[in-house]
C-alpha cells in the first residue's frame, strides 16, 4: 500500500512537469524562408521571428531554402511535420507557383491548400530600379533602349514566377517590350546582381532597397502603386505614366502546414498579434520603409483567396516564360 501510494504521488508531482514541458512550444521552432538572405521576405522574416520569440517565450530560428522562385522552399514547408516546429514566413508568389506550375502542365510541387495562413504582416508595392549610374533617368528611357535592343536588356528576378519576375513581366507587356529574363534565388542575390552590373534593371521593394537608394547606389523610376509612395514622393506610379493595369503589391504572410492542431494555431495567432505590435519590430519595419499591414488568420484567408485569383489570372495573360 506504501509502495502504491509513493508511486502515486511521485506521479502526480511530475504531471505539472510533465505538461509544461509538452506545452507549445517548448523546443526552437524552425521559420522557413523560401528565397536567399537579404530578399525582403528575409529582411522582414529575421525581425518578425525575433519579436514573435519573445511573445512566445521560445527561439523562432530562421532557415533560408531558396530556389525555383521560392518553390523549393515553399514545397518543404507544406511537407513539414504539422506540429507547430516548422513555420513558414512567405511571399504573394506561394499563389503564383502553383499557377505556373499548371500552365506548363507539370504537377504543383505543393498547392496552398497545404498551409494554414496564420497572419499577414506587410504589404508593399515594388518599384523597378536600375543602377544609380544608368544612363536611364525615366520608364521612358529604358522602354526606348529596350525596342531599340529587343532582348537584349538583362533584368533580374527572383526567379520563375517569383514575386519580382511577375511584376516585370507585367510592365514589360504592358509596354510592349522584351528584355532578358536572369533569374536568382531570392531578392539578396537580385539585388547583388544589378548592384555588380550583372543586370541593368530589378522590380523590388523599399524594404530591400532603401539603403542603396539612399547612397544613391540605384535608382527608383517608378512604382507599381496606385498612388505615390509618401517615402518616395518624386517616384511616379505606372498608371501616371500610361500603364494603367500595372500596378503590384508584394506581400509577406505567416503560415503553418495543414494539419497543426487548433490550440498550437491558436498560440502561433497569438504570437504573431503581439509581435505584429511589438514596439521593437514596429521600428525595425519603419527603418526599412515597409509598412506593417496586420491581418489576423480568418481575415488573411479571405485575402489570400482573392489574390490567388488574381495572380492566376495575370500569369496567364504572361504566359510560358522559360
């Protein structure tokens, strides 16, 4: 009877342990980054994970997987274990690859209905740049240069499909020209390769941009807002300059595989509420000139349904690009 009742107490001492161990989350969680460092889903990735740590109360550890315009990366995460320990921090293009992925008859390598969308964090509108010492000062130049010289313009993107190719290549059938298409891994790279001449144009936002435009290293010539960015007031927008379906928003989003139990989804929700209002991350957004534009789980849904049509219908009107 002693031995019974020393064993049910042992057991019934450990049992709080027990659950504070097991509650989420109780180890590191991994947040994947589909595209190489220094892209803006990795400038606004690293803060975010930072401050939804510390909501947390555990690390939120970044793991860049970059390739096939975000593809690789994203395909990973919706094969994750659905226990909470892999996250994914992403751009608008998790719509786009699919859609592409269809059009040349391939099967998705995943499909959105693979992720639970947890939070959206930002929402910006790229602007295409060249080089600070381009000789084009206006769109009006480098559509001129580019029918001048059919294809022979190089541009870089982040890839296939990515965020950044969609957006060019609107502009470019909006305004009639071919250029050349160099792919990368991710904004990082981009950036890098119009910065070391290997392209002469990028679509890209402000967040990943501000710095080298500022030490007037590249060059702003427009934005595919509706309406003029306050922080870049002498920037036009495409619709000011004649192209009026061009206009393009790239956003960043939080998400979790299919699968992650309600009560861990419902922590990560949470966590993302509080470091979307951490004061912390909130400055580190304003330093990159990206605004914080925060939408809980149910509301991100319904947001990213109506852009993943729109996105399919736009990549058919591009087309095959290889």
């Amino acid at each position: 009877m002693t031995k019974t009742i020393l064993a049910l107490t042992a057991a019934l001492l450990a049992a709080p342990w027990v659950h504070a161990q097991d509650a989420y989350p109780s180890k590191p969680v991994t947040v994947v980054v589909p595209f190489s460092p220094g892209g803006i889903s990795d400038v606004i990735g690293r803060p975010f994970a930072h401050s939804l740590g510390k909501a947390l109360k555990q690390s939120f550890i970044i793991e860049n997987r970059p390739g096939a315009g975000g593809g690789v990366g994203m395909a990973y995460a919706a094969r994750a274990k659905p226990d909470g320990y892999t996250v994914m921090v992403a751009l608008s293009s998790i719509s786009a690859i699919p859609a592409s992925d269809r059009l040349f008859g391939r099967p998705p390598s995943y499909e959105i209905k693979q992720f639970a969308p947890i939070a959206l964090i930002s929402a910006d509108p790229a602007f295409i740049v060249v080089r600070g010492d381009s000789p084009w000062k206006s769109v009006k130049d480098l559509v001129d240069a580019a029918k001048a010289k059919p294809g022979a313009i190089p541009y870089g993107s982040t890839g296939n499909y990515g965020t950044m190719h969609v957006g060019m290549e609107m502009f470019t059938n909006a305004a009639g020209i071919k250029m050349n298409h160099i792919p990368y891994g991710g904004g990082g790279q981009q950036v890098a390769a119009i910065l070391g001449s290997q392209v002469e144009a990028i679509t890209q936002l402000p967040a990943t941009l501000a710095g080298h435009i500022a030490g007037g290293k590249l060059r702003p010539l427009a934005t595919f807002a509706p309406a003029r960015v306050p922080a870049y007031p002498d920037v036009p927008t495409m619709k000011e300059l004649g192209y009026a379906d061009v206009e393009y928003f790239v956003w960043t989003g939080f998400f979790a595989p299919v699968g992650v139990p309600a009560d861990v989804l419902a922590t990560l929700r949470r966590g993302a509420r509080d470091a979307a209002q951490d004061p912390e991350f909130r400055s580190a957004m304003e330093k990159l000139k990206a605004p914080v534009v925060y939408k809980d789980a149910d509301e991100f849904a319904a947001y990213l349904d109506a852009d993943a049509k729109r996105l399919g219908t736009v990549i058919q009107k591009i087309g095959k690009v290889e």
